[in-house]
C-alpha cells in the first residue's frame, strides 16, 4: 500500500528528526556496545518490569472474573508471570541464563523451521537464501548453546546493542533518503 501524497510530504520536511533520533540510537548502541553486561541487566531488568505488569494486569483479571470457568488458570498465570518478574530483580544474573538458553532453543528450532521451508520451496528461485537464512539462525543458536552459561552475561546485551544500533543506522538512511 503506498504512502498518500500528505504523508509522504510529511515525512519529507521531518527527514531530520529521523536522521536525529537515528544519531541518538546509534550512540545508545554504542554505549551498551562499550557494556554488554550492564546492557544485559538492563535487557534483564526491562523484561522483568515488563512480566511483573503484566502478572499483575492478569491478577486483577483473575479477580475482575471470579465466577468464570478459568479464573484459577488466569489467577496462575498471573502469580507465574509476577514471580518471574520478581526474580528478574532478585537475581538478574541468573534470569538472564535462562532467558539466554531459551533464546538459543528458540533461535535453534526458528533455524530448523527455516531451514526446512527454504527446502519446501526449492523449485523456485531464491529457496538458497531462505535455507542459508535459516543455517545462520540455526548456527547462532548453537554458539549461544554452546557457550552457555558463561555467555549470558554479555549476549542478551549484545543482541541489545546491535538491535538499537541497527535501528538507528535504518532511521538515519530513511532519513537522509526521505530528504531527497
């Protein structure tokens, strides 16, 4: 769906808020670049705040729902969820080993999937980078599983700086290239 002709003159004359903010991000990446383990428990401590509203949004539910049918499960989800986010707190060194090692299983069966679906589409022309896609995901979960638990002080960190990084560095050239 293309862009309306009002929007796209938007954007054109705001090209420097996005070049600003991608600046911005840049920087931010680098500095959790120079710190992968304080970006870590940063990553670790954002996760938590995020599970302990959301255990207690669902605690309320719980409450807000007494006479149906599945309010003991949304009450245990919500406790579960509450918990984590807790123990994210307390032990952020620890949430961030299993949140480490559930990464590398999520990144080892996304690469077996892709992997699989580039073969699926074999007869047509591009299945390769689909599969070799795949290969790459599968691989980096085996780093990550192989360097498991002494890798989960830095790598939630570093997924965080390139994350932010990239994103400022796409912000930037959509900047500079809505300018033109």
């Amino acid at each position: 769906m293309a862009l309306d002709l009002v929007a796209k003159e938007s954007l054109t004359r705001k090209w420097a808020w996005f070049v600003a903010l991608g600046v911005l991000l840049v920087m931010g990446g680098g500095i959790a670049l120079a710190n992968l383990f304080a970006a870590t428990v940063v990553s670790v401590y954002y996760v938590g705040v995020v599970m302990l509203v959301a255990g207690l949004l669902q605690l309320g539910h719980a409450f807000r729902v007494k006479d149906w049918k599945s309010v003991l499960y949304w009450g245990l989800a919500g406790g579960c969820y509450t918990l984590a986010g807790i123990f994210a707190f307390i032990n952020p060194l620890l949430t961030s080993a299993v949140l480490t090692l559930i990464m590398s299983a999520a990144l080892l069966v996304a690469g077996v999937f892709r992997i699989w679906s580039g073969f699926a589409l074999r007869p047509i022309k591009g299945w390769g980078w689909i599969a070799l896609g795949g290969l790459v995901t599968f691989l980096a979960g085996l780093i990550i599983f192989a360097g498991w638990p002494v890798n989960s002080l830095w790598i939630l960190g570093l997924f965080l700086a390139i994350d932010i990084t990239m994103q400022g560095l796409a912000l930037i050239a959509f900047g500079v290239l809505a300018k033109s």
